[in-house]
C-alpha cells in the first residue's frame, strides 16, 4: 500500500527546507509506502532547485514535476493527481499553515473505507482582511452554489485512488477541485484544526487570484448568477409595463407634465447600468465554454525528475490527454 502526497509549489524556497523534512517523517509514523510529489508551477525562485536537492537525498519517495510557467495551485494539484500513484492521495500546501501530522488521522479513516477526509479550517491565524474575505466567500457560497459545504472550506484532504481517478477523468478548467472533490458525492468526514499563520515567506495568493476563485467557483457550481439575471428582467419588464400604463393613462386624461431631462437621465443611465451587469455575467458564462471547447490542456509539464530519471526528455505533446497516457 502507498501514501501520496502531492504538494503545489510556487515561490517557497523559505518553507521547503522545513516542509520536506516534516514530511518525510511521516514515513516513521506509517505502514505505508510513502510517495511525496512536489509540483513546481513556475517558481522563478531557487524552490526547484531545493526539490532537486531533496529529491537527489530521497529518490524512493520524492517526485518532482515542473511545470512551464504559473498555472495556478489548482492546476499544480491536478498535474500532482495524474503522476501520483498511491492507493490514497493527499494533499496539503507547501507553507506549514496546516498541521501534516494531520495525514495519520486520515489515513486511518481511510482505513476504514471513508472515500474523502476533509481537513476543514476551523479558525484561522490570518489577517482580519483575509478572515474576512474567506468567511464572506464560503458564507455566500454555502448559501447559493452547494448548501451542505463544509463552513470554512478546506484546501488539506485526503481522498481514495477511486477519488483520484474520477477528478483525473474531468477535464472542466477554471474550477474549484475542492468543490469539484467535494461535489463527487463520496462518503467523507471532516476534522476541524486550526490554519496557523505563516512564518516564513509571502504569500502569492493574490486578491486578484481570490477574485477569480470566488467567480469561479459561483460560474461552475451555481445557476445562482444566472437566474438572477433572469429575474431582474422579469422585474424590471414588469415595471416598465406598469409605467407604460400609467404614461398612456395620463396621457389619455391629458395630464402628462412636460418630464425634466435630469429624470429621463437617471432612468436611462440606471437602466444601462444594469444591461451592462447582465452583459458582464453572461460573459463569464459565455468565454468558459468558449475556453472549454479549445481543448487546451490545464497545464504543461515540462520535466518530471523521478527515481529512475534524473531529467526527462521535454514532452513534445503536452496536452492533458498525453499526460494521462504516460
């Protein structure tokens, strides 16, 4: 039996040296197999090349795959999900704000048949913007994409090969995987702990890349932006019919004042305002399926540097389906 552990990695040169040791003392802990695969998505710092130092010490149990540029953590973790080949997978961010000692109490409700473990943030030791960005975004999308999520969320599981090779299957871009893991329908559990702060290091999760999460998320989970486009047009025809009955009411008893143009103003400019919101979610809607029916892969790999290959060939044929082939 194996244990995968596929970690993103993305400007962390200051965690690394502290992060790899910690899991590679799981191996004391366990009577499993252990399989650590670290994913380098695009670091432009000295991060790949402390992986390849650790992955040169520890060829059994360290796999390196390096991406050609920043794709994103999620699709770091994807690229991690076709490469590793434990009989359950984990994974857990590269910064030590969540506690790895976490994988053995998982592993034993594995054990016992549970297909997903959720390490679920129950506080977090993070600053009150950010706290209040993440409350805010899982609040709303308990609310309106899928009402049983886990409060908090969670980016720290683990999860069977069965699990594994369902998510490997879907080829859906701009996603949540969480959600999407989540959305699977496993049997799952869920372990409260506390997210520490960072010690080391700054963070690369962006308000940008929060943003784009959170319409992500909302695009591919919930019809909620949709069917409320539909209902403000229904609300404001609605409107528009009753003021056009009582124009040509008044008009008809010859009570119709000379209108001012600063009113006729506001009513276009509130009117445009709210045609050009409809236009804008539309659009998300509209450039996903766009973007999905290029079939362009979600990631490139680049080199994989394993037990047996210290650098493989350049891929010439990167695309998600070759990957999976490999």
């Amino acid at each position: 039996m194996k244990l995968s552990i596929v970690v993103p990695v993305y400007h962390n040169e200051l965690n690394l040296p502290d992060t790899i040791p910690r899991l590679l003392s799981l191996r004391e802990k366990i009577s499993y197999e252990l399989e650590l695969v670290f994913v380098d998505d695009g670091s432009r710092d000295h991060s790949l090349d402390i992986l390849l130092k650790y992955q040169a010490l520890h060829p059994k149990n360290i796999l390196v795959v390096k991406l050609t540029r920043n794709f994103g953590a999620f699709a770091a973790i994807q690229a991690g999900f076709i490469k590793a080949t434990g009989d359950c997978v984990g994974v857990i961010m590269a910064d030590l704000q969540d506690p790895l000692e976490l994988f053995l109490e998982m592993v034993k409700h594995w054990e016992k048949g549970i297909k997903a473990i959720f390490a679920v943030r129950g506080k977090r030791d993070d600053p009150k913007l950010s706290r209040f960005f993440s409350n805010t975004y899982y609040s709303l999308f308990r609310r309106f994409a899928i009402p049983d999520y886990p409060k908090g969320g969670f980016d720290f599981v683990l999860i069977d090969r069965q699990v594994v090779n369902d998510i490997n299957r879907i080829h859906e871009k701009n996603t949540n995987i969480m959600s999407l893991i989540y959305w699977l329908g496993y049997s799952y559990v869920t372990i409260p702990y506390v997210r520490k702060k960072r010690e080391k290091g700054k963070s690369k999760w962006t308000f940008g890349k929060r943003i784009k999460l959170a319409v992500d998320s909302f695009v591919g989970f919930s019809y909620f932006p949709i069917r409320l486009l539909s209902g403000l047009g229904l609300v404001f025809a609605f409107g528009a019919f009753v003021y056009g009955a009582i124009v040509i009411y008044k008009w008809w008893i010859g009570k119709i004042p000379v209108e001012g143009f600063t009113a006729l103003m506001i009513v276009v400019a509130f009117t445009a305002g709210i045609q050009m919101i409809m236009l804008g979610v539309l659009g998300e809607y509209l450039w996903r399926v766009l973007d999905q029916s290029r079939e362009r892969p979600m990631y490139v790999i680049d080199r994989v540097f394993d037990s047996t290959v210290r650098q493989t060939e350049s891929q010439s044929n990167n695309s998600m389906t070759s990957v999976e082939n490999q």
